[in-house]
C-alpha cells in the first residue's frame, strides 16, 4: 500500500500531532532496491482547510414562553387571583342551575295549564252574517240571550194535547236549558194544576205561544243585570184549548231571567239557563177568553 507524503502531513493535522519537518533532499534507498518509477508529479487532493475553531450553533427558537413578558390578563389586572377565579365560576354556575330550575318549573305549569284547558269555545254568531260585527268567544249578545230564552219558553208552553202528560215532558226535555231551582219550581206547579182542590186542570187541556208579530226583539227588551246575568221582556199570544174547545186566548207579557251557565256544554249548546220570572206573566191586551 502506497501513501504519499503529503496525505501523511494531512491526516497527521487533523489528528492534532505536531508537523514534522522533512529535509529538503530525499534519503538514499538502501542498495538492491529498485529505484520507482518517476510518474512526475502526484496530483495533491485538494482538501478543505480545517477550522481551528468550533462554530458557534445557531440559537433556536426557544418554545418556552418568557412568563415575565406575558401580558397579565383581565382577572390578574383585577387582582383576582387563583381561589376567587374558581369561585366565581360556581357562582356562575350556581346562577344558571338556578335559572334552569325556575324554567324548568314555569314549562311544568304552561304545561298543566294546557292540559286543564278547554278543547271547545263558544262562539256566538249574529243572525245577520251580511254584516260585520265584533265577536267575543263565550259572550253573547242581547239578541242571543232573547232567542233563547224565547225558544225554551215556548217549549215548556207546547202541550199538544194533553198537559198533564206533555207539561212534565217538557220540563224534563228543557232540563239542560233550566237552572235546578226554577225546574224544581216547575215541577211543583205541574203538581199543583194537576191537583187543584181536587180538580185536575191540565187533563186533555192544549197549549201553544205565538209571537205577536209587531212586538218581537228590540234592544231594549234584554237588560243586563249582572256579570252574565240578563232580564228579558217578551210578549206573548196564549192560546189553550180542551179538546176542540178554545178556552183562553189572551196576550201576555213575561219577564224572565236567564244567566250564562257552561254547566253541561253537550247538553246544552248555548251555554245559558232558564233561571226563573221576575214576576207572574200579566195580560196586556185582547182578551178573549172561554170556558
């Protein structure tokens, strides 16, 4: 293996030996050595100087952050410190769990109060829909109250041949439109006329109401005495009959009171009652009576 002098000299540097110094000329090769070949001159590898310092590293970017050089937060700035930052957390969740109990109790009674709710509401509807009008739910108007109270009344008066009979039959078909102490009040009359001193005043006897045709609704005949309480004032022709015989035939004037009673809403669709007369009905003109 062959080594020249000069990658001698450099691998001696960077090993950190001291440089040798060389003579100038070259020794004598010892005697039956052949002499080398001279190839001329031996190209020298060009090597890169060696340093004989150790650059300095390149300081990185330090990941670690500078905590005397962040800026202090708002609850720093305040001067809360770690235990205050904590309780007022649960402060805080303290106030919202306090919230969600009050919302939780207001959705549980909207929800009883939908339940207990009515599924219906009357509505009353003026005879004359060509017309506009305002129209309250459960309220009705003058003109309402006198139809009914002019329907029911003369159901009860409907004996179409017998009143012993068709009286107590149509007091208990009026039920629903009656209030219990008028139907009560009726019944006694129904025992009264079919007993009145020993005669019976309603065997075979007919009776009818007819309206007098120019004295039917008018505003002022329903008064309102009350929070769902009227009096109404209607004129009536009484016609009685036994057998084909016309024993009364008289007009007539009844007061009467009705009040609004949701009672029996299927039984009774218009949501108001017979209470009772102020006063005994009282003729008024063109009597015609016979026996």
């Amino acid at each position: 293996m062959r080594f020249s002098m000069s990658s001698l000299l450099t691998r001696g540097h960077r090993a950190g030996l001291d440089p040798v110094v060389l003579p100038d000329t070259e020794p004598a090769m010892p005697s039956g050595v052949p002499p080398i070949p001279d190839t001329g001159p031996e190209e020298t590898p060009r090597i890169p100087p060696v340093l004989d310092t150790v650059p300095e590293e390149t300081p990185r970017a330090s990941a670690k952050v500078d905590m005397g050089a962040r800026k202090p937060g708002v609850l720093e700035r305040s001067g809360v410190g770690f235990v205050q930052t904590i309780e007022t957390v649960r402060a805080i969740n303290r106030a919202l769990l306090l919230i969600i109990i009050v919302l939780a109790c207001a959705l549980i009674a909207l929800s009883a109060a939908l339940m207990s709710s009515r599924d219906w509401i009357t509505v009353y509807v003026p005879p004359d829909t060509t017309r506009g009008a305002f129209i309250t739910a459960g309220t009705p108007s003058p003109l309402h109250v006198y139809g009914f109270a002019a329907l029911t009344l003369q159901n009860l008066h409907h004996w179409p041949a017998d009143g012993e009979k068709d009286y107590l039959a149509a007091i208990e078909a009026q039920a629903p439109y009656l209030t219990p102490p008028f139907r009560r009040q009726l019944l006694e009359d129904h025992a009264r006329l079919a007993n009145r001193a020993g005669i019976n005043e309603l065997k075979g006897r007919g009776r009818a109401l007819f309206p007098i045709p120019d004295r039917l609704y008018s505003p002022d005949r329903v008064v309102r005495a009350g929070d769902g309480v009227w009096t109404v004032t209607m004129d009536y022709r009484l016609l009685e009959t036994i057998g084909a015989t016309r024993v009364k035939d008289i007009l007539i004037r009844y007061e009467l009171r009705v009040v609004q009673s949701d009672v029996d809403p299927a039984g009774n669709v218009w949501g108001l009652q017979f209470d009772g007369f102020l006063r005994e009905p009282v003729r008024i003109s063109g009597v015609r009576e016979g026996a």
